[in-house]
C-alpha cells in the first residue's frame, strides 16, 4: 500500500490553525515527500488541467483551453448542489474572512507553479481581485512541494478530489477511478484506502463509466452527452437488469438509445426493466412508445401481475383494505413465510424472484421515505 508523509516548513507568521488544518490533510506514514509554505503571486500560478473535478467540461475546447475557460468550469462545477458548499458560498465566506486558513497544494514547474488542489480557491482570488473587493487577493497561500513524483501528485488528487469537502459528478469520480485503475494500475487495496467503499463498488463506478461511454457518449453527439444520466449506467450493472436485456435479445446498444431518447427518463426505473422486459405486452409498449414509455410499460406489469396472482373477490379487498390492515398482513406474511419459500426466494429458485426482490426493494424504499416524511 502506498503512503506517504509530507514535511512541512511554516514561517513564523503561519497560525497554530493553520499548521493543524494542514498536518489533518496528511496524516500518513511512508515515503517522505518535503514541502514549505509560503505566500506567492496567483499571476504565477497556473491551473491544473488534469484536474479530475472538470475534466470532462474541458476536453470540449480543446486547443482553445485557457485559463478563462478553467475558471468557468471551475464555477459551473458545483451548480445546483444542494447539499455540498456551492461556488458562491465558498466565495462569499472567503471575502468575509479576508483570505483562506488552508493553503493551496502546488508544484513547482519551471520559473512558475502548477496548483494540485486548491484551483477553485485560485479562481476565486482572481475574482475577488479583479473585483476590488478588500484585503489583499495579489498573492495566496501555498503548501509547495519539492519534487514530488507522479504518485504523490496523483495520491493528493484522490484525497483532494474523491473524498473532499465538496461533491463533483458522479461521472467524474468514475472516470478518475477508471484513470487509477486503468491507467496508473493502481491496486484495489489503495483505491480503498484512499477512496473508500469496497472492490465491488469500485468495479461498478468503473464498469458504469466504461459502459456510458461505449454504448451512449461514444454514440451521441456533444449536445446529446449528459453526465447527469451516469446513475442509469449504475444501475445497469445489476445482473439482473443486464440479463433481462440480453434474454430479449437486445444488447446495449438499445439501453444507450433508450436512455438518450428518454423512454427511460427516471434512471431508477432501470432496475425494473426486468419485469418490462418479461412481459410481452409491456415490452411493445416500452420499445415502441416515446418518452417515458417505461411508465406505462411499468404499469401494464403491475396490472398485469395483479390479474394473475389475485382472484376477483381478493382484488376487491385488498383494493378497499387500509394501509394499516395491508401492512399487518405483509407483516404477518413475512413472520410466518415458510422455510422453503425463504430459501426459493433467497437462491432465486423460480422464475419471477429477481422481480419479487425487486418488488420488496421498492416496497421498502417507498416505505422509508414515507416514514421519514410522516415521523415526528
């Protein structure tokens, strides 16, 4: 596993909050990489263009990248985020306090400096000295490293970027974990370390973003491209849902179109293309139908299934039955399932349990969201 320790020098001038925020970030043990702070000029610092946060809003410009276009990337970035600090408040809190408590990461790079972490800070700078807002935005704390290699480089990205303080795209977490993976052959045991979850989860972001782009982006043009349908990739990764497709004897290539046409417009309707796609006439309706087709396919299933499972005498009761008087049943169903029932349901035994389980997964999240909206 790699690890690392950065050694840092502070000037007499640097608070004991600082040296606490940024001895936090590096707390690991291993290969000693020397560093200094120091306050330098933003006019010689530039971006990173392999910053992992924007990668993919800048590959549209091409040679036509500048700093202009990083700045604006780098804005846009977190708009919308609900739940994560936005450009604006992070700007807003950085003109309060007059400058920021932890320095931004570079690199020397020649006569100048190249920032690994921090570039949503540097653009902010610049605003706020192109603004004339007050205090001094001419130079910017720095943590400067001393010949770093690219695994340093790239190991601080991770931590920087994967497990940060703001959220990126999804996407974008794919595509980095697809670089390390990839790309710099980064073993499972590190990515784990550095990005959190589990080998399993980490193949699906992959496989996910492997998969956008073999089957959607490579296929549509830039316009068409939307990161923000990654979530339906995810879920394609359920082996149900792709063995459905391919038992239809469809492939993904019709996934990618159905995502990009719109006829799966709730990404989490994915994980029910299972039942669809066993149901002769939901399947018409689906791959024939127009935008949001998967709705009225999802439909006709639940109807479907009702007319098959239930006598006339039982839909009538259970139609008119309370939600309390339904959940008592379930309930009492679910405490007395028979052991073999259990085990048929649990080794997928029959035919239709992929779509019961499905089923009670739905039953349960409607469940919890209801209850966190109704409790008290």
């Amino acid at each position: 596993m790699y690890y690392f320790l950065i050694l840092t020098t502070y000037p007499d001038n640097c608070s004991e909050r600082e040296n606490l925020d940024v001895g936090r970030e590096f707390q690991k043990i291993g290969r000693t990489v020397n560093s200094t702070y120091s306050d330098i000029p933003i006019d010689r610092i530039d971006f990173d263009r392999e910053n992992p946060r924007i990668k993919v809003a800048l590959e549209k410009y091409g040679d036509r990248l500048d700093d202009q276009r990083i700045r604006f990337a780098l804005r846009s970035a977190t708009e919308g985020s609900q739940s994560v600090s936005s450009f604006n408040s992070l700007k807003d809190s950085i003109r309060a306090a007059r400058g920021i408590s932890v320095p931004i990461i570079v690199c020397p790079e020649d006569d100048r400096y190249v920032c690994i972490d921090g570039n949503t800070r540097l653009t902010i700078y610049h605003e706020l000295l192109a603004e004339g807002a007050p205090g001094d935005w001419n130079a910017i704390s720095c943590l400067i490293l001393e010949n770093p290699e690219q695994r340093d480089i790239e190991t601080i990205r991770v931590t920087a970027h994967l497990v940060g303080a703001r959220e990126w795209p999804a996407y974008e977490k794919a595509r980095y974990l697809h670089y390390l993976r990839n790309v710099e052959f980064m073993d499972y045991d590190e990515l784990i370390a550095r990005c959190g979850g589990n080998r399993k989860l980490i193949d699906e972001q992959i496989d996910a973003f492997h998969d956008m782009n073999t089957f959607y982006r490579d296929v549509s043009s830039d316009d068409a491209f939307q990161v923000d349908r990654f979530s339906g990739f995810v879920e394609l990764q359920r082996k149900n849902v792709k063995d459905a497709i391919f038992s239809a004897d469809l492939g993904l290539l019709d996934f990618g179109n159905w995502i990009r046409s719109g006829q799966i417009y709730k990404l989490a309707d994915v994980r029910k293309l299972p039942w669809v796609l066993a149901d002769e006439e939901a399947k018409n309706t689906f791959i024939n139908g127009g935008v949001r087709s998967i709705e009225d396919a999802i439909a006709i299933v639940e109807e479907n299934r009702r007319k098959d499972t239930k006598s006339p005498a039982e839909k009538t009761t259970v139609a008119k039955a309370s939600m309390a008087v339904l959940a008592q049943a379930l309930l009492e169903k679910v405490k007395s399932m028979p052991r073999e029932d259990y085990l048929a349901l649990r080794d997928r035994n029959y035919e239709t349990a992929d779509q019961d389980v499905e089923l009670l997964n739905d039953l349960a999240e409607n469940l919890l969201d209801l209850l966190r909206d109704v409790s008290k």
